[in-house]
C-alpha cells in the first residue's frame, strides 16, 4: 500500500485522520497506546495524545509493570496541562 502524503500544510490536519489514529497505523489501533501517544504528542496533538497515554498506562497497570505505567500516567497527567479547560 503506497502511502499519499497528506495536502495539509499544519500537522495533525490531514482530512484522512478525522479521529482515529493515522492511516498509516492501522495495526497500531489497540496494540501500542505508547507509541500513538508520542506521535500525537510529538506532533503538537496533545488531545489526541491524551487517551493514548492512559491506555498505555492502564495496559502497563495489567502487565504489573508498575515503573512504566507511572511514566505513562506521569505523560498523560502532562499532556492534560496543556489541554483547554
């Protein structure tokens, strides 16, 4: 599958990705919270990156994976400063 890049001049814009993860993840969708919440958060998308990050930490919570649901709690919790109220 070729990929097209996307028209939008500003990131997080491209009409594909109304609000699921990009089209270019699609097997991520479920299975890696982790990396959509960097992407989104490195992209500038922190309300997109939000729900990510607590997926990510509820999923570490249920491996016992106590230091890395932290982290991801703790980037969550970051990414929530920046959100509007």
């Amino acid at each position: 599958m070729a990929l097209k890049p996307c028209p939008s001049i500003r990131p997080g814009r491209c009409p594909a990705t109304p609000g699921g993860p990009p089209p270019f993840f699609p097997r991520l969708n479920g299975t890696k919270p982790e990396l959509l919440a960097h992407h989104y958060r490195e992209g500038a998308l922190p309300a997109k990156a939000f729900p990510y990050a607590m997926q990510a930490g509820n999923a570490a919570v249920a491996r016992y994976a106590s230091i890395e649901a932290r982290a991801r709690f703790q980037e969550a919790l970051d990414l929530s400063r920046s959100l509007p109220p």
